[in-house]
C-alpha cells in the first residue's frame, strides 16, 4: 500500500467546522486505499487557548525566564493536544488512530532548543502502526535530542516533520493543507487578485518561502528537493487539489513560460548604511565578524571599497548599531523598510525585467532604497509603510492576476 502525509496548520484544526474537513480529508485518502500519517500544528493562532503563541504568551505572564529546554517542553503540549483530539474524533467515527509524539515517531534531531534541526528519522513505529491499520497521528514541530530531550523545530516547523516524515516513510506524496487554496502569486492577505499558481518547481517555492512567503517553510521544501518527492499545498476547506510542487523536469514548460511566478515579501527589515572615515583593509571583516559573533544575519549585502550598506531584522537593529559604534563607525539607519521579491524560474536572461520593476514602483510613488539580484530573484528594498503598494503595483506590473 502506498503511504501518503497529510499535514494540518493551525488554522486548519481550530475550529470544530474546519475539523469536520479535515475528517473528510482523512476519510478520503482512507477510501483510496492509503496508509495515512497525519501531521499536525497546534491549535489556533494567537489569544487561542492552545496555539503556541499562546503558550508562550504564558510564560510571559510568570516570569518568562524559563531555559530553551523547559520551554520547548512546554511547547511540545499545543501539538500533543491537536493531535488526540483529532484521534478522539477519528475513533468516534470508528477509525481506529493512534497518536505518536515526535520522538516517538522516531525524529531526531540536534540540541538546538526552539530551533532545533532533524538529523535522522527512524520510521520503525509508524510502519508498526500503519501495518496494524491505524491512521498514525504525529505531532508536529518536535523531536527529540540523542539524550531523549525534546526541541522544537522553530516557526513553520511542522511543515517540515511532515516533508520529512514523507521522504523518511517514502511517501507517494505529502499534502499540506492550509488556509488558503495553495500557492498563489501574492499572499492573498495583500494582494485581492492574487492567483492560484497549478505547479510551482521545488526552486520557485523555496525562493519564494525564504523571502517571506510564509505558505510553506523552506526547510520543508528544501527536504522533499532532496529526495524529489512531490508535496501539495491546498486547502483544507475544499477538495480542490490546489498547488503541486514538484521537479523543475516535469515542469519546465510552465516554468519558462512565465518569466515572473510570484511576488514574496519580508517586512520589519532595517538598513545599516556604514562610511568608512578612512579607508583601512578590515573594516568589512570587523564589522561581519562583530555580527557573526552575536548571532545577527545579514542580508541584502553590498560592500564597496569605502562602506558597507547591509539589512537586519527590526529587533537586532539596536544590537547591530551598538556593535558598530564600538567599531569606531557611526552607522546611518533607516528601520522599518520591507524586502520584496520578485521570483522567476524563467526570469534568467528575459531583457527588461528590471526595468519593469523599475516603472512599476515609480509610477506608484514607492522609492527603491537598494535592490540586489539572482538569476531567479530579483530584491527591492523598500519603505516598510509602501510594502503593500509596492507587492500590488508588481503584482499588476507582470499581470499575475491574469
Ligand atoms: P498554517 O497554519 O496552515 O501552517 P500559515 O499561516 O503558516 O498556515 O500559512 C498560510 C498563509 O500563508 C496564508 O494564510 C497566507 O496569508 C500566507 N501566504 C503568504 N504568501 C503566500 C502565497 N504566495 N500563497 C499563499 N499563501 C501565502
Ligand atoms: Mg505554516
């Protein structure tokens, strides 16, 4: 029998009407003759009663200085109490289920508390389950240390138990199931028109996701890249099939066809703009070391011989400045700018691309303050109030609406 993962978000379980999809989700695979392991997120978002936001929210309120190891084994709980709920609805209708936490299914992974990494999956317990002709519920998001600790696996990080889980159990394909109807070009929380993408390569998606994209984690898809397993992303509202993603190979066509797939964006980002008094060869060194040192990543890079201009996320930018000053630099600073993307399998070698962004963001009155590019991706810096004039007025631009 072939196996397939079917992952559900957050919003995808919160409510009693969206569980009653996700039970036909489960009943359909059921019905096709799958065996089914079921990966899922905690509850709800924010100011629900078991979304991890919340969880931490509680922390906060006593006292919040409780060490990496102890809050993620506070954290594990949202995934725990989704999961037998989900088994408890499942039983009722009289499919039998069984609910496996992330050690118990066999995920691995480093000491990395809260933002931990998989490094080995042993599927040994869910083929045992499978095999007794069970639905296999794993929580997401968790594993657990060589030493038996728990972690969690940082933001988005369910996504990825699940891709992992799929390559691990050689799944036929791993469905993730959100909110929306798959990938679109835009998110559809800026963009209105914003239009469902049929099939997007692994590449496009993890361009898109690691600039801001937040549809998918890119360590998710970046997995299922590795071991060439098709993932899709749909809605759990519907029985539309929504997004495939999948190899480059089978999609070229597509791909090329569109020079543009989509716009992503990234807000909360500052500038550092940082002119050298007098030009001494380690400037450059010190001060990337300096952000090396203290954990701050950097972005959006452009090092000329007399200055470095450079992004931070919004929170670190105090530290950053401060790290700077005790170089002997006085740093300009323009916080609250917002990276957006435009991505393009296909965009490598089209002329005018540039130029069009270009048009765009002028005629909608949004200043570029830096902009970079790859042969897929192309990157504007912008101020963080114009981000969504800016996605919109690309996003009509390249007619992705169409
Ligand atoms: P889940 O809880 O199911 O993991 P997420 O909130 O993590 O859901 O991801 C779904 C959200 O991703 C959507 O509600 C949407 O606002 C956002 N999103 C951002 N960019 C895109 C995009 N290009 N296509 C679809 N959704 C997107
Ligand atoms: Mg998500």
């Amino acid at each position: 029998m072939s196996i397939i993962v079917q992952k559900f978000g957050g919003t995808s379980l919160s409510t009693a009407e969206a569980r009653h999809h996700v039970l036909k989700h489960i009943s359909l695979a059921l019905s096709q003759h799958y065996q089914l392991v079921v990966v899922v997120s905690a509850m709800g978002r924010r100011g629900e009663p078991y979304a991890t936001d919340t969880l931490l929210g509680w922390l906060e309120e006593n006292g919040n200085s409780v060490p990496p190891r102890e809050k993620d084994m506070l954290l594990c709980c949202g995934e725990i109490i989704s999961a037998v709920t989900l088994c408890s609805l499942l039983q009722a209708e009289g499919i039998q289920a069984t609910v496996l936490n992330g050690a118990q299914a066999g995920i691995q992974t480093d000491d990395r508390h809260g933002d931990a990494r998989i490094v080995s999956i042993d599927p040994k317990r869910v083929h045992e389950e499978l095999n007794r002709g069970k639905v296999v519920i794993v929580t997401g998001f968790q594993g657990q240390t060589p030493t038996g600790d728990p972690t969690t696996l940082g933001r988005g990080g369910s996504d990825t138990s699940a891709t992992a889980l799929g390559v691990a159990l050689k799944a036929e394909r791993v469905d993730i199931f959100t909110d929306v109807t798959g990938i679109l070009t835009a998110d559809p929380r800026l963009v209105e028109e914003a239009k469902l993408l049929r099939s997007v390569s692994f590449a496009e998606i993890c361009n898109m996701a690691h600039h801001g994209a937040k549809v998918i984690h890119p360590r998710a898809v970046e997995v299922a890249m590795h071991a060439n397993m098709p993932i899709r992303v749909r809605s759990t509202f519907s029985e539309d099939e929504g997004t495939l993603v999948t190899s480059m190979e089978r999609i070229r066509r597509q791909v090329m066809d569109r020079s543009v797939t989509g716009i992503a964006h990234m807000p909360h980002v500052t500038q550092i703009q940082v002119q050298y008094r007098e030009g001494k060869y380690d400037h450059h060194l010190q001060i990337f070391k300096a952000m090396a040192h203290h954990q701050i990543s950097v972005d959006f890079i452009n090092v000329n011989p007399s200055g470095v201009v450079y992004t931070v996320f919004d929170h670190v930018a105090d530290l950053a400045v401060d790290l700077i000053r005790e170089l002997g630099h006085e740093p300009r600073i323009t916080m609250d700018c917002a990276k957006v993307a435009i991505i393009g399998g296909g965009m490598n070698g089209v002329p005018g691309v540039m130029a069009q962004i270009v048009e765009a963001l002028t005629e909608a009155d949004v200043s570029i303050l830096q902009s970079a590019d790859s042969n897929t991706t192309i990157w504007v810096l912008v101020p963080g109030v114009d981000m969504a004039k800016a996605v919109r007025a690309l996003h009509h631009k390249f007619q992705l609406h169409a």
